[in-house]
C-alpha cells in the first residue's frame, strides 16, 4: 500500500443507516427551537454530526459478535475478566474500575483527591475534568507549552505541558497538589499530542516532589501514532509497546472508552495505590455499581474489551489520522484559519481569527458553529468563552482561544461526506463577516455549553 497516495478505508461497509437531508428553512426552525444551542437540536435534523467523537463511532462486526457473548451476572462476570485482561494488556494497573463513562472515573476520582485548597494542574483540562475537579472546591490549572495557545504555530507536540511551570507550581504548593494530570491527546489544545519525553520529564518533576501523576487517556492510541510518527527513535516500535511505556510512566489514568475503547459507552479508573483504590471502588458502590460491572452491562464490557484489540492496529490508525488529516489541509489550503498541525480526532476552526469584528463576550465560536449548521446541516461544537469563560465565582473573561471542533467519529462517514463538509466551512468562511454574535438568555451554574440558551445580537 505504500506506493499509493490514496487513504482508504481498511474496512468494508456492512450495515447503512439513513441521514435525513434537511432544507435551511428546516435548519431555521430548528436553531430557534433549540435557543441557538446545537447540543439542543434533534439529531435527525443534523446532516454530518462532528459535535463529537466521544461514543459516536461505528462498532465493528466483531464488537457486534462480542456483544452476544455478554454475560449479566451481578459480580464476577466472564465479560468483566475479558474486559479487564483487555485493559491490562495495554495498561497494567493493579486496580482497574469500571464506570459508565470518563466523566463519571474523573467525579469518583475528585471526589476522593479534591477538595477547597487544593491544586490539579494539568497540560489543559477539558470540560467536564475541569467542572468535576471545580466541584470539590479545588481549582483546575492549566499548565499548557507557550505554542499550545496559538493556533497557527506549528510543533510536533503541541500537547505538552509546560514542564518549568509544573515544577513552579510543585515547588511552591506542592502539598495542595493531591495529582498531577496529562491529557493525551490534548483535547482543549486542538487534539495535540504528547511526546514520551514530555511524559518522562513530567514524571521526574512529579517524582521530585512526591506527587503521583494521573493520564487522561481517552486518546491514547492516537497520542501513540503521533509519538511513532513524529518522535525521534519511535518510528519502529508497535503501538502496544508505546501505549505501555505510557502507562509506566503513570500512576493511574482516567479513560472514556467512548473514543479509543471504539465503544458506544463506558470508561474506567485505574491505578497502582491500593488505599486510594479502595475508597474509589467504596465510591463506584455507592454511584455507579459492583466492582466487576460498574453501571455497564457485560455486552459494554465485551464491545470494550474487542475494541481496545482493534484501536492499535496500525491500518486502523494510519487511515484515522490521515483521514482526518484530509480535512484540514483541505480547509488550511482554502485559507481558513485553523488549529495546526491537525490533530488526530477533530479539526479546529480558528474562530476568533476568521471573525475578528465579533468580541469574545459576544461568543465568536458559537457565532461560527451555528452558522455551519444553519449553511450545510454540519453539528460542531464551540470550544472558547461559552465552554471555558465563565468561572466559578460568576465572572466571565475570555477564553485563550476561541475554537470550533469539527470532531470526526470513528468508521462512521466517507470521504464523500467530508468533502461536503470540506465544501459547507469555504462557503461560510467566505462570507464570514456577515456573521454576528450571540448572548446567552439562559445558562446553568456550571457546563452551561451542553444547555444555555441563546439569542442572535
């Protein structure tokens, strides 16, 4: 396959499920139904949904066939001892928790670790890491490199965190510090990866000031085809290998198995402490389920387990990357402005570069996704001032970046699709200074991206 230049997919498509084409009187109606909030929107009134990739990927034969092999017992299901064999063959942790999904590994994990006075820094925290580590009282920092908050700078991890900094941190409130977090990949940072020597350094700083370091690994295969691709002595080992060297140089992790798990649900927590393993799994009792289930059925456990086989298959991974890669040097060549280099999962539209006559506090992101829904049906999802700006004393500032994801489900749509995303982005793009800001009539305390309301300025 090596001599062509044409991607394909390394699979064949089994079972279709229809997508209505919607009129932009019909996009209309539903934007002002939905309060100008695309989380809002029926999704049979979406055309190509890149709200996320969190669990909107398509399962494979396999995981389908795995499904029936599910087994519902309360407690020592055969399903969790394939699910756990699974997780420990890349990640060998001692303690593995299962939960429904990432956010509820992140609440039980704050729960036990955060609280008022305390400190978690992280290369950047993404929505619901930050508002569960907010909850406790604690305070979620955000420790990205310098070429992390500026969307055009090219560097091969963008994702690291800014070492000198933690170690400023851990030198002056080291025992506030209760964990030390890294995203791989670096979802609020435009899905940028990070490197092994980035991990190995903050693993000595941690070491230093006897601190225990935590990965946030929803993306972990697609953080291990940039360190394979892009790290100087990497390009020859297999994937497995380097998801488990990342794995030793943690002390626990936090997973939604909705992104690289290739599953529809589920997640866990895992660690090597067993006393704070034991106060997590009292906390999973109470909220989530038994040890050996945790709020999954064993057909979720069995889809997991057959997903984290398929996710570190090089095929896989290099049609994913590429893939997504197509979209954005597609728009980056048009001259729409963009996080770069792409990331593995979504594309991110510079929003605050394309529409500059619209003012942080007037949502300039919001302003962009709902123009790309309303223009060509194409759900993303804002990543600026409505998701990060408002804090949890009640004031409001700007965020670093103002972004749009354009998030790519896994096996999910054709290249024909992204062209016609490819296609609807220019054409806004085109007459974005059209556009106009939004305020919001309605927002919650806290998350208040998943249901404020808004109205057109």
């Amino acid at each position: 396959m090596d001599r062509w230049t044409t991607i394909i997919e390394p699979f064949r498509i089994h079972s279709v499920e229809p997508i209505r084409l919607t009129t932009r009187e019909e996009r209309e109606h539903a934007l002002e139904a939905a309060g100008w909030n695309l989380f809002n929107l029926h999704a049979d009134d979406v055309i190509i949904d890149l709200l996320t990739d969190s669990g909107t990927g398509a399962m494979s034969r396999d995981q389908w066939a795995a499904i029936q092999h599910g087994d519902e017992s309360y407690a020592g299901s055969p399903s969790w001892f394939r699910f756990l064999d699974s997780v420990r063959e890349l990640w060998p942790f001692e303690h593995v928790i299962p939960t429904h999904q990432g956010r509820a590994a992140e609440r039980i994990l704050f729960s036990v670790l955060g609280g008022p006075d305390k400190v978690v820094p992280n290369n950047t925290h993404f929505d619901t890491t930050r508002a569960n580590v907010e909850a406790t009282g604690a305070e979620a920092r955000d420790l990205p490199i310098v070429e992390a908050l500026h969307p055009a700078t090219i560097h091969p991890f963008k994702g690291n965190m800014d070492v000198t900094a933690l170690e400023a941190l851990l030198d002056e409130r080291a025992a506030d510090v209760p964990v030390v977090f890294v995203t791989i990949t670096n979802n609020s940072g435009g899905g940028q990866p990070v490197s092994l020597r980035n991990l190995r350094a903050v693993r000595a700083v941690c070491d230093r000031h006897g601190v225990p370091l935590f990965l946030d690994a929803c993306r972990f295969a697609e953080n291990a085809w940039f360190i394979k691709t892009r790290e100087e002595g990497q390009g020859d080992r297999p994937i497995p290998d380097i998801v488990r060297e990342m794995a030793a140089l943690a002390d626990g992790m936090t997973m939604s198995a909705k992104k690289d798990g290739l599953a529809n649900i589920g997640g866990w927590l895992a660690m090597h402490d067993d006393g704070l393993a034991e106060r997590c799994r009292n906390m999973l009792i109470l909220t989530e389920g038994f040890p050996t289930y945790g709020g999954l059925a064993g057909r979720d456990l069995e889809a997991i387990a057959q997903g984290l086989r398929e996710v570190v298959d090089e095929d896989y991974l290099r049609y994913r990357i590429v893939s997504t890669g197509y979209l954005g040097e597609a728009l980056d060549e048009a001259g729409v402005p963009l996080v770069k280099p792409i990331g593995g999962h979504a594309v991110y539209l510079d929003a605050r570069a394309l529409l500059p006559h619209i003012p942080p506090l007037q949502y300039p992101g919001q302003a962009l996704a709902v123009a790309l829904y309303r223009e060509g049906g194409i759900r993303g999802v804002e990543i600026g001032t409505v998701m990060f700006g408002r804090h949890p004393d009640g004031t409001e500032t700007p965020a670093s970046m103002e972004l749009v994801r354009l998030a790519i489900p896994r096996r999910t749509y054709t290249q024909s699709h992204v062209d016609y995303v490819i296609e609807v982005v220019r054409s806004v793009a085109g007459h974005a200074a059209d556009l106009r800001g939004f305020a919001i009539v309605e927002e919650p305390a806290q998350l208040r991206h998943f249901t404020a309301r808004f109205t057109p300025l």
